[in-house]
C-alpha cells in the first residue's frame, strides 16, 4: 500500500512537473512583441543558458544561489520576522526531507551507525518538525490574526497551510503516540530484545513505563527502586545502543503526556495506524498537488531570482523574456509585499478593486494564460486595476521571488485594451504608462486606438451635455448619490500665469497645441473660473492628459489642476451613465 501510494504520487507529480515546465515554453499572453514558436524558445532558453555558463554571469548565478535562495536576502529587507518563517519552513522541511523522509538513501549511507531512535537523529528530527510547525505557526498568525494591510487571502495560501500543518502536526501525533504504546512496546521486545524470562519483560516494562512514557494497562507507578534497577539492567544489555531517552524528542514527549488520559484507548484502536496513513497520505498528497499548487513556488522562485540576476531587458531574447514571464506567474508565493508597497494601493482602498493590487492581478494572469473566462464584470475589474497601475515599479523592487511585475503589467495592457470594453470609467492611464511604451515597443497607431474607441463611446452617452441649448454646468449636477461631479473649486485661485501649460508634456509635444487640443490647461481653469464649464468639457486636453501631475505640482497658486481634469473626465462618464 505505502509504495502504491508513493509511486502514484511521484508519477502525478513528474506529469505536473512536466505540464508545468512545458507551458512556460508553450503559453503566451500579451499583444506587444513577436510571437515565437516552441522550438525557437526552447533554442533560445539553451544558448542563453550556455552563454551565462561560459561569461562573468555566471557568478551572478552563485550570488542568487547564496543571497536571494540560500539566505532568502529579499524576504529580510522586506520583513525579518516573515523571513524568519520563510526560513524555519525551508530549511526545517527540507532536513526532514533528506533525514527522515529519505533516511535509508541519505542519512543511512552519510552515517553507519545511523539509527531512527537514537541522538543526534532522535534529537533533531523532531527539532526540524517543530522549526517547521513554528514557522506554520508564523504563518497563521500572518494570514489570520495580524492581517497586514492590503493582504490577501485565498484558496491556495488556505491550502499551503493546512497540508503543512496536517503534515507536520500529525507527523508529531503519531511519535507521541508511538511513545505511549505499549503494543509497540511490546513488538520491540519480541523483535530486539530476545526476552524470554516474565520477570526481566516486565522489569522492562516498568521502566520503560516509569522513565521513557510508555502507557501500560498491565503496571502502573510507583513502582518498586530494585525493580527499576534491574529493569535499567536489561534495558543497558538490550535496547541501549538503539533507544536514547523519549525526553530528547521534545514535541513528541509534550505530546504522549497531553495524551496520557487516552493512551490506553488510542493503543486499543490501533491509533499508530490511522495516524500513520493520515501522515503519509497528507505527505503524499503534498507531493502530487505540489506542481498544481501555491507551494510549486519552491521550484520557480529560485529559478526566477536567477533568471532575474542574469538578463538584462536591453539585450537578452525576447523569446526568452517571454518564457521568463509565464514562468514568472508560477514564482508568485502571493506574499503581498507588492500590495503593501503598491502607490495604487490607495485607489484601492477607496475602490475596493481587488484587482488594483499586484498580487491580485498575478492570479488573473495565470487564469488568463491558462485561457480561462472571466466574466464582464471581473473583465472590467482586472482592465481598471492593469491601468491605474502607476508603474513605479515598487512592486518589482519589493518582490521577493524577484519577479519583473512592472514587465508583466506593460506586456498585458494591450491584450486587456484590446479584449474588453472601453474603459470609459478608467481615465488617468491611458496615456502616462502607454505613453513610455511608444518609444519602446508600441507603435503610434496602436497606442490611439483605446483613446479613440473610450472617446467615441463618451461622445455617443454624452450628446445632451454636448448639447449647447442644454446650459447646464457640470458643477451644478450631481451623481446618484448627490455629491457635485466637480468636487474641487480651487480653479478660481487661477491667475493666468501659464505655468500649468508651460510644464505640461502633452502641450509640448506639438507644435500648434491649441489647434490639436481644443483649450490649454490654463484656458480650461479660465474657463471653469468663468462658469464656462461645458466649454471646458469639450477640450480634447481633457482626454490626452497624461496624469503626471506636472502642472498641479508646478502651480504658484496650489490649483488642483491635474484632478479638476480628472474630474471633468469623470463627470463625463458619470452622466453618461
């Protein structure tokens, strides 16, 4: 049964492995950039690879193994108590792994006189499943009870925690239960021992009682000195050299004695085995889902810090920036360090679109990748959250699995611009971020076509405020909920100075910008100041601006000037709906 079990979840975890590893060199998502076939990305993934082995890089490569995966260097800047976890949990299961898990191949074959119940192994076997169960402990106190802000929780962290702490708490039952046992006591007698007479058993017995835990429904203490004296004779002649003290198993002994009330029970109802098979099937079920889980970051992470070490975007392959990508999206440990940092993070807050927040649009890329639908609204949700993405790339620097999350969000945009609705609703970023991308990778024509698909779709819900026999000021409206659609009046502070349109990027880059934007940005104050406000409405600078905040930063007079913009556009959309 047990190597059924094993081979069955080795074989589903080598398939998920290599379904894994294959979509990164199969799947793509984004519009910007070529698009590459298998065999040119695998080509590409080797000469890249070779030519790192024989440059200066690769020592970059030693420095990730050692800094970023050995010594988790990112997860320390970021936060040394959630490194402390990240570092319990590695290195604790890892050890329990090649000293417990693979004892017979491992530890067996590094120490002869290597035997499961005796110290050192004895000792730190349960020493590595406790740095584990504290680390879980961490974690849980992370996720569910300190909450840090803009933390999200989801299915797959529900997951990662539990297996672990089935894992490993059952993995600590089952010693202390074995502890208490008097069968296993006496299946230890018959197969070591070799006692025949009744006497020495049971002066064994009451020591092993007395002094190592064990549960016995035939004796019980206190029990005569000269019987434990030769209890302790026979124990020296036959189970010493294989048996250190059950004290030295810490957590399992804090176990036998929590157990102690229902030891007899659990021994009567062959407890050791049910545990036994609720251990391995949690440890064997760990190992097929890995590859489909949360945890496969234990595998990608490392291999994207590298991956980030060694490219360089100005001259590594685009058909291996790709394959990085998709193989980016499985590295997410969704620790939200990027939320946390996110300069949207506020807009958040205020929105509530999860989608906003970095970790958040991650999960929608790899379902996005893995060609799943998302419904009209989640559509719109994940298009506002790629596009007030202000792209300062905190997100990145913060990441500690090393993704390139500033990348990811450039070379999705167009994909989402291009799938879904206009974003009437979305009216800072169709500019400052595409705005950089067309001296990099869009093309002129590509990056006008949401402008002008969002433009038409307001101008067509727009006609009665466009009307010029309608008269009615947008500051004199109100939306559903009765604020006024102009909530800032700082434009009559305006004295004209010109400042706004001096600094502004979107008037300097042409040569005749009042023919191009209908009014400047110091005309649209003048003629918000005047009560002109369906005038100002009707400029194209509403739509073009850029929200980089230039002229409101720049203004001698603190208008708002960036937001009144904003709000414009805002007002429009609202009274379109």
């Amino acid at each position: 049964m047990f190597n059924f079990l094993l081979f069955t979840a080795l074989i589903i975890f080598l398939l998920g492995l290599a379904f894994k590893v294959s979509n990164w060199f199969i799947k793509k998502f984004g519009d910007v950039g070529p698009t590459f076939t298998v065999s040119q990305r695998l080509r590409s993934a080797v000469n890249g690879m070779v030519r790192v082995f024989f440059s200066a890089k690769l020592l970059l490569v030693f420095k990730a193994l050692l800094v970023d995966v050995l010594l988790q260097g990112r997860v320390f800047k970021e936060d040394a108590l959630r490194w402390l976890a990240h570092m319990l949990i590695f290195y604790g299961f890892m050890l329990l792994l090649l000293m417990h898990a693979l004892d017979s191949i491992v530890t067996e074959t590094l120490f002869n006189d290597y035997y499961a119940t005796l110290n050192p192994f004895f000792f730190l076997r349960d020493l590595f499943g406790a740095m584990v169960l504290g680390g879980v402990g961490m974690a849980i106190f992370r996720r569910y009870l300190s909450k840090p802000r803009r933390l999200r929780t989801g299915p797959r962290d529900h997951y990662a925690i539990i297996i672990l702490a089935v894992i490993m708490l059952s993995g600590i039952g089952l010693l202390g239960l074995k502890i208490t046992s008097h069968s296993e006591f006496m299946i230890m007698v018959e197969d070591y021992a070799g006692l025949d007479d009744e006497e020495e058993i049971q002066a064994l017995e009451a020591l092993w009682v007395n002094d190592y835990g064990v549960i016995s429904p035939n004796i019980q203490p206190p029990f005569d000195q000269d019987l434990l004296s030769n209890g302790r004779e026979v124990h020296e002649a036959g189970c010493l050299d294989c048996h250190a003290p059950a004290q030295w198993a810490f957590t399992g002994y804090a176990t036998a004695r929590i157990i102690k009330p229902i030891a007899l029970r659990l021994d009567q109802i062959d407890g050791i085995t049910i545990l036994w098979y609720i251990h391995f099937i949690a440890c064997f079920a760990g190992l097929a889902y890995l590859p489909f889980s949360k945890m496969f970051h234990i595998i990608c992470a490392p291999l994207s810090l590298i991956a980030n070490r060694v490219m360089d975007p100005g001259d590594s392959a685009p058909a291996n920036i790709l394959t990085r990508q998709i193989m980016e999206l499985d590295a997410c440990t969704h620790c939200g360090s990027c939320n946390l940092h996110c300069s949207a993070g506020m807009i958040y807050e205020a929105l509530g679109n999860e989608y906003i927040l970095p970790s958040e649009k991650i999960s929608y890329l790899k379902k996005m990748v893995y060609g799943k639908q998302l419904d009209a609204g989640q559509l719109a949700a994940i298009q506002e959250g790629v596009h007030l993405c202000t792209n300062c790339d905190r997100c990145t620097v913060r990441c500690p699995s090393g993704i390139q999350l500033k990348e990811l969000w450039y070379t999705v945009r167009e994909e989402l611009l291009a799938s879904g609705p206009p974003l009437v609703s979305v009216l800072t970023p169709f500019s400052f971020a595409r705005g950089i991308m067309v001296q990099e990778k869009l093309k002129a024509a590509v990056y006008s076509l949401p402008i002008e698909k969002a433009k038409q779709t307001v101008a067509g819900r727009f006609a009665e405020l466009m009307n010029p026999n309608a008269a009615i000021p947008l500051n004199a409206r109100s939306s559903p909920d009765r604020r006024p659609l102009l909530r800032d009046h700082t434009f009559s502070h305006c004295f004209s100075c010109q400042t706004c349109t001096t600094v502004c990027p979107v008037v300097a880059n042409y040569d005749t910008p009042e023919q191009v934007l209908g009014l400047l940005p110091h005309q649209i104050m003048c003629c918000l100041g005047l009560g002109l406000t369906e005038m100002a409405a009707g400029a194209k600078m509403i739509w073009d601006c850029l929200t980089c905040y230039q002229c409101q930063e720049n203004c001698p007079q603190q208008v708002e000037v960036c937001d009144l913009l904003y709000d414009l556009k805002n007002a429009a959309a609202t009274l379109s709906g």
